[in-house]
C-alpha cells in the first residue's frame, strides 16, 4: 500500500494550478467592476430580488483571495482614482474587504497602506483593528515582515495602539495555528513586556500590559505576577490591568490563580478595584465547588455595598447569559444564584458587571457586550469602567474590542 499526506496545501502562484491562468489585469477589471457595481447599489434599491442574499461581496473576496501583493496593489490604484461619490464609495467598499480576505498578501497590502499613509488614521486604524481576525495563512515569515507594527512612533499614537494590539493577537492566531513554536512566542512575550518595562508613561504601560494579554499565553503570568502580588513598588491601576492581562488564561492555571489571587480578594483592606479584579479570575479559573463555596462565604460576611453589588450583578448576568464562553459557568453557579445576598441601596450599581448579549440559534452567530464598573467609595460614582464588545460566529471570534477608563 501506498500512502500520501491528505494535508491540502494552497497554491501559492496561481490558484487554478495553470488550467485556467487569469491576467492580473483581468483580475483587477473584474473586481473593480463589481466593486462599482456595490457603489452604485448603495445609491438605488431594487425591489425584485433574484436571490436571497447578495453573492457579491463574496466573489470580490474569492477574486481578491487569488492575488498577489502586487496584483492588490494595481487593484487598490485602480480604485482610488478619482473623487467622485461613486468612487469614493467603492474605495471605502474595497477597505472594509481588505482585512477580511485574510490572505498574506492582503495583509501585507494593509501594511504598506499604514506605513506609506495612503489611508487616514481612522481608515487605518480600522483595517489594523479586523486584521487578526481574518487570518488565513498564518506563518512565522508573515510575523517577521509585519514586525514594523511594534515601530510605529508616537507622532501615530493611534495607528501605534491598534497595531500593537493586532500584532499581539496575530502572533496568538498563529501560535494557535501551529505555525510558531513555544519559544517563538516566548521571544515575543519577553518584547512585549520589555516594552513595558521601559515605559515611562501610564498610557504606554497600560498599552503594552493589554497587548501581554492579547498573547493569551501562559507564561505571560509567569512575567506579571511579581506585579500583581506587589513584590515592588507599582500603582493600583497598573496592578488592575496586570490582573486583567493574564485572565485568558486563568482557566489553564486554577491552583496558580487560586494562590495569587485569593488573599488579594478575602483582605477586606485591598483596593476596591484589586479585589473586584481577584474575584473575576477566581471566578473564571474553573474553581472547584469548594472554591465556589469559599467566595460566597466570603460575600456573606462582606460589608462593603460596592463589592456585594459587583458580586450580585456578575452572578446575575452569567446565569442568564447565552455567550459560549461562560456557558460551562451557568451550572457552577446555580447554587450562587439561590443564595444572593440582599441587594445593596440603588446608588451602589457604579460597582457592577453587566453582560448583554445575543445569539442567533439558527445562524449561530452572536455578540456580547461587557461593562464592567468600580466606583469610589468616598463619591460613590464610577471611578473605572472597562467595556468590551466581542462578535462571533460559529463559536469563534470575529472581532474584539475592548475600551478601559479610569
């Protein structure tokens, strides 16, 4: 017997595999006719549908999938031609389809968009933000040529922010992917928190601690832990956000979390928002029942309005919730839901975790929506807010944004 790998491997050249060559110029004509065709729909309805959905968007992202960098960037000349509303609209059409065609060569055409500022700072940050999600052929070659989102200064700041975040996130994909090995990533990681370490600025520490968790890694805890424990001088907030790094995770590493995290939360003398923080990811950490137990033994005896309501509001929501993340919780915490402690005055709600969310069972794609509050014990009002916003379809993300004030 005869035996052959069945691994698919995409035609890198031309995707026919020579029966049927296509030019670059009739790959271009093509795609920007349709693209003109979108434009011109936005403009006027057609009542008499012949299909139930438009096809396309489709075909554009099938012909853009065949090209080659060089080909896309014929395509993105063709179309940015002219300042007509009609071109105008099918430049902006083209954009949104870019990053998600996933292919390397349309990142690497996002890249150089960026860097030679052809798009605005709003259109780039845009491209930069659905960039990860999209992925289609992750390799350790397409990290090290986009390696220069890590470089963007700060005259950019928010083409800096959003390509540092989507790096971060892309190098995840790929790891997942199988593309990189572990000591790749740890290469990484030990970038990234270089970077914070040598950040002076709040703003820059804060930026680097949530692209540590965009790597969702589990050595990332390993770097963020001397922080989260105080083992040196550092400020609550940036304490917070090290906690908040290495909650994807948590799941991976219950008896570590538990460690950190449990004094941090029974010590009625830790910060508001510290505890808030440690009650999150000893709930997230996959706790036994007896762990479960001990935070609501805890709460019972708490008597601090703002955590009580921050406890009732996030057991609420997850035993209500549809999102697939936090389905395996709703049945650890039935017992949690029955036994509510007395809901604090009204004013208390700055101190919550609201979830909202939806999900098409026949489609099966669906959104949630996080806001999580922390209010000042002395004015009663919200002191931090971190509200996030995911998408997804199919049980996998299709996009990720996430917004932290104090």
């Amino acid at each position: 017997l005869l035996y052959s790998p069945m691994l698919f491997i995409s035609p890198e050249a031309e995707a026919t595999g020579g029966r049927s060559p296509k030019s670059k110029e009739k790959l271009v004509k093509r795609t920007a006719d349709l693209l003109s065709t979108l434009a011109d729909n936005l403009e006027s309805v057609d009542s008499k549908l012949k299909e139930p959905y438009d096809e396309t968007v489709s075909e554009i992202i099938r012909l853009m999938g065949t090209m080659d960098l060089d080909t896309l960037k014929l395509l993105f000349e063709e179309i940015d031609l002219g300042t007509s509303y009609r071109q105008e609209t099918a430049r902006n059409i083209l954009l949104e389809i870019i990053p998600r065609t996933g292919t390397a060569a349309t990142i690497l055409l996002t890249r150089e968009l960026i860097i030679n500022q052809q798009v605005n700072p709003t259109t780039a940050v845009q491209l930069l933000i659905s960039l990860p999600f999209y992925m289609s052929e992750p390799s350790y070659d397409l990290l090290k040529e986009c390696e220069v989102f890590l470089s963007f200064g700060a005259d950019r700041p928010d083409i800096k922010h959003a390509a540092v975040l989507s790096y971060a996130t892309m190098i995840y994909n790929t790891f997942v992917a199988g593309k990189v090995t572990k000591d790749v990533v740890e290469k990484y990681v030990k970038i990234y928190f270089d970077m914070f370490l040598n950040s002076f600025e709040y703003e820059q520490q804060m930026l680097y601690l949530q692209a540590l968790g965009n790597l969702q890694l589990e050595n990332v805890a390993e770097y963020l832990d001397p922080i989260i424990k105080a083992d040196y001088a550092q400020n609550t907030d940036i304490r917070f956000l090290a906690m908040w790094a290495t909650m994807p995770t948590a799941h991976l590493r219950p008896n570590q979390v538990y460690e950190t995290y449990w004094p941090i939360f029974h010590s009625k003398s830790s910060p508001l928002q510290l505890r808030v923080a440690a009650f999150t990811m000893l709930l997230v950490s996959n706790p036994t029942p007896g762990r479960l137990l001990g935070l609501y033994s805890v709460i019972k005896t708490e008597n601090d309005p703002h955590m009580i309501n921050f406890y009732r509001t996030t057991v609420l929501s997850i035993s209500s919730t549809t999102y697939p993340c936090y389905q395996h919780m709703k049945q650890l915490l039935a017992y949690m839901t029955r036994q509510l402690p007395k809901a604090p005055p009204s004013k208390y709600w700055v101190t919550g975790n609201y979830l909202f969310d939806y999900r098409d069972r026949k489609f099966h794609i669906g959104s949630m929506l996080q806001a999580l509050l922390i209010g000042s014990h002395r004015t009663d009002l919200p002191m931090m807010a971190y509200v996030k916003f995911d998408t997804e379809a199919l049980g996998r993300f299709t996009g990720q944004l996430g917004v932290s004030v104090s």
